[in-house]
C-alpha cells in the first residue's frame, strides 16, 4: 500500500496550489479519501473529505470557499485545490485513505509540506 503525495511548495499569502495524492496497493475505488494538516507544534486537523465515489464532499470551516477536494478513480489519485492560501495554512498535509467500516483498513501518506509566506 502506497500513497504518495506531491504538489507542496513555497507560496505567497493569495496564491494558489494543487496537491496530489497518488495511490496504490489498494481498490482506491472502495475508499472514503481525506486530507490532514499539521501546523508546527498544533495536532492534526482534518481539513477535508471526499467519499468514495465522489458523491460528497465535507471541508474543515477553516477552508471552506477556498479549498477544493476532488479525485480520479481512473488514475487512483485524489487532489486538494487551495486557492487564497493564508500564512495560517502552512502545514504538512496528508493524504489518507479510510475504508467505511473497516478501521484498521486506514492509510496515510509521508506528508507535503505547504509553506505560505511572503
């Protein structure tokens, strides 16, 4: 099982960037996908979640009208468009796959770092 996420960088406050999150090892397809962020010295805060099919989608408030959680089945890879990036949303941000039902079924990627700043 992999997943493999890409896409950080350094930004400016206003700007926009596109993380992806490339998975394998798994039916991509079954699986509910989320997004995670950890700020320096702050837990990890679910930022947002997109079901399987890409039926429904649910964001943290802090991110709502400027993130955008979406995925591809075909190519078992999931994304997270932030537009209107904040120095507050610098963070590592992890990917992770979660099967309804089935805790122990629950994956997570190394991490991207997004650093906003000017």
């Amino acid at each position: 099982v992999q997943l493999v996420e890409s896409g950080g960088g350094l930004v400016q406050p206003g700007g926009s960037l596109r993380l992806s999150c490339a998975a394998s090892g798994f039916a991509f397809s079954r699986f509910h996908m989320r997004w995670h962020r950890q700020a320096p010295g702050k837990g990890r805060e679910l930022v947002a979640q997109i079901t399987s099919t890409g039926g429904s989608t649910t964001y943290a408030d802090s991110v709502k009208g400027r993130f955008t959680i979406s995925r591809d089945n075909a190519k078992n890879t999931v994304y997270l468009q932030m537009n209107n990036l904040k120095p507050e949303d610098t963070a590592v941000y992890y990917c992770n796959a979660m099967l309804a039902g089935f805790p122990a079924l629950n994956y997570w990627g190394q991490g991207t770092l997004v650093t906003v700043s000017e």
